[in-house]
C-alpha cells in the first residue's frame, strides 16, 4: 500500500499467513520464485527501484493451489526461517501479515521479532462485533506478550453505491473506532469498502496509482501518515 | 441458519474456530455456560424445543475478551473432547464451523470425525480471487485427507443498494461457481451482501423469523434445501 506514498523508504513484507498466502497476488508478484544467494532466500522484488520486497510460502509452492497441510510445529519453523534466512538487506519497514487468531503463527512471530524490538502490532477490524470481538482477543494477546499496539484500523467501514451515492453501512459503523477508546489504543482511520480498491487487490494494480484522486486513495494516505508521524525509528510493524 | 427452515431435525454446531469463536453471538447464546453431567459436557441449547444445540471455546472462557494463545497441540486436545466429551444426543446434522485454512484445527476434526464418515466439507468463498485461492487450496486438503466435498456456497455476492436497487458486484463475481465448475464439484448457491442479515447475525436475532420474504432468505433457503435433498442419511457437514 505505502508503495508510492513513502517511496524512498526501503518496505519489506513478510506473509506469515502459511495456509491462505494472499499477499503475492496483491501485489502482481504471483509467478514469481525464490531464489538462494550466499546470505540466505532472496526475497522478491516488487518494483523496479527494488524498494519493496517479499517474502512469502506462495513463492514456495509447486502450484498455486498446493494446500500447506501443517501442524504447529513445521509452521513456526518456516517462520523462523522467513526471519532469519532471508537476505532482507536494509529495511526501513517491515511489515508482517498474519492470519486472524492468536496461534502458532502469532506467537512465533512475537518470538522471532522480540529482539528486534518492534513497533508493535497494527490491528484491522471490521466494523461488525463479531470482527470487533476477534481485536479484542488480538489486544488481550498483545498485552500477555508484551507487545506494543499502534493502533487500529477499520476495514469494510461503509459503502458508498457507484450509482446513487448513498452511504450504507452494511456491516453497521463505529466499532473500530470505540473499541480503540475503550482500549486506549490510537484509532488510525477506516478504510471504506471500494469496489475500486477490491478489484485493484485482484488484478495486482497500484491502486494508488490507478485512483489517486479517491476517497479511499485519501483514507489510506492519511492511516499511513499517522503511523509514520508515531514512528520515525527503523522498525517492524506487525498487521 | 436452517434453524427454522429444519425445525424437526436435531442439529449440534461444533465451533472448532478457538481463537475467534463466533457462533455464541450469531445464535444469541454468548452469555450461557457449559455443565458437567455424567455423560460429558451439556451443550448449550438455542431453543426451547431442544432442536439445536452448540459447543464452543467461547463458553469455557471467563470473559469474552480473553485471548486463547494456545499452539497446535492444545487446540488439537481440545476438538477431540469436543467430539469425544460432549453428550450430543442424538443429532440428526453436526455442523462444524472451522477458521480458514488448513492447519491443525482441520487435521484434528479429519481425523476425530473419520469413524463417523461425515457426508463432507461445505466451502465457504467470497467471490474473489484471493478468497478462490483460498477454498482451491481447501478443495486440496479435502483430496488429500479423503474428505467429500459437499460443495461451494459464494458468499458476500453483490450488494443490493437499499435507495436505489442498483446491484454492485463490489467483489467482482461469479468466482464460487466457476470453482465449482473447475473442480466438478456441486455449486449450491450465493448468498448476497445484505445489510439486515449482517445486522441480524450481529444482534443475535433470527433473520429468517424476521425477514421470511427476503431474496436473502429465499437464498438460503434453496442451498438448505440442495444440501439436505443430497444427504438424506444422518450425517455431518464440515464448514
């Protein structure tokens, strides 16, 4: 997402989500293998300027719809791996994707990071309470593990009809931003349910650069901001 | 779901989704409490008539915001004493409700249920590509452990604006039966974004006593009714 906005800053992104990887179609990147260099798994590169990478099981697998039929244990040992066997080089941002829950994943990745002391965990939520209830567990999760928070967003909040232009919200409204009060945790913005922006994710397109005049494009920028504004430090943000 | 629509058979929900048990809030129940009795665990009931009845995490724990960071193993020994230590009764359907992907929570109830030979997995897609990707990989877990598959259900698909009818696709559309199609497995149907099923599943009230002539009921209605003209014999369906 920050692709284009912070486009100076050096951005890994590391796909923890081993049963249902979904990052390397976003980003256009789904063909693409993993190579091995003297330092480690090359990650791949997203942009010519090679200021983005990725790391992901997708790029491991012999067809996309290989299921990863894992217990525990051979999950955290990847995910180990994906930290400490990729040649990441200097990065100014990396950003971790996890699959909901507060399981293996989430505690190896605590684990694995804990040293490198990160920023915290960047929680999303739909505006439901049933979404609302999963962060709340998430934040119980991050207090036990002392992990930071820094801060929650609201996904799929409201939808604006392409042809009358009313408002619904079809998952009801507010709750991301509540919970953070309730919580004390900064609330950091909401991100609307856009057809554009669903389709972009799809195809692998910049939707920042196909709609930068959006609503949505504005949204995010501003999310972005914030979390840049509260953290100027080389760091590791956990989502 | 089919509470009504079925309201002679006996039917237990199994939510095996620990980390993000919903099912308690869907059904109105998020409050109850789970007994001893001599023959195990007493499920809780949702109706008077005793029709239907669910076991889930969420009742075993103390608050609502408490997070289970358990690894594999533990959830692993908690699904086989949901099978084994809960008195079922005697059930006509066991629907189980899992979270995504294809890790321990699957494998466990795989092989718990092997014994009971349950009729097979019910998918659950959005219509994109990336949630595609996902249910695929479901469909080669479900190959590999020998687990019927039932079929695919799309969800979320299109969205009705409620000022001025207009349908938008906002996740593009089509992707669960064209799936189907691809995998020579049943399409049972799609289930539209709807504002008062969302709302309803939130409140914990029951959409199909309160909005019996709804397109979103009659929806439902048909995929209840292909799958139980598919399983005649007692069964279990594994969501």
């Amino acid at each position: 997402m920050s692709q284009d906005i912070q486009s100076k800053l050096m951005v890994g992104i590391l796909d923890i989500d081993l049963c249902g990887p979904s990052i390397p179609r976003m980003l256009n990147v789904l063909n693409s293998a993993v190579h091995q260099c003297d330092a480690g798994w090359v990650p791949v590169y997203v942009d010519k300027d090679k200021t983005m990478c990725i790391m992901s099981i997708g790029f491991l697998l012999e067809t996309p719809d290989d299921a990863v039929i894992w217990r525990g244990p051979k999950k955290t040992a990847l995910i180990k791996q994906f930290i400490s066997d990729v040649a990441w080089g200097e990065l100014d941002y990396l950003i971790v994707d996890t699959p909901p829950g507060t399981s293996d994943e989430h505690i190896s990745v605590v684990e694995c990071l804990r040293q490198h002391k990160p920023d915290g965990a960047l929680l999303v939520t739909t505006p439901q309470a049933v979404s609302i209830g999963d962060v709340r567990r998430e934040l119980t999760f991050c207090k036990k593990t002392g992990l930071p928070v820094v801060g929650i967003i609201e996904n799929m909040s409201g939808f604006v009809c392409p042809n009358c232009s009313e408002c619904t919200n079809i998952f009801s409204s507010g709750g991301g931003e509540a919970l953070a009060e309730q919580s004390r945790v900064p609330f950091l913005g909401c991100v609307p349910l856009d057809p554009q922006l669903s389709h972009s994710l799809e195809e692998g397109r910049n939707f920042i650069q196909a709609f930068p005049k959006s609503a949505t494009f504005d949204a995010i920028n501003n999310i972005v901001e914030k979390i840049l504004s509260n953290n100027n430090e080389s760091s590791t943000l956990h989502t």
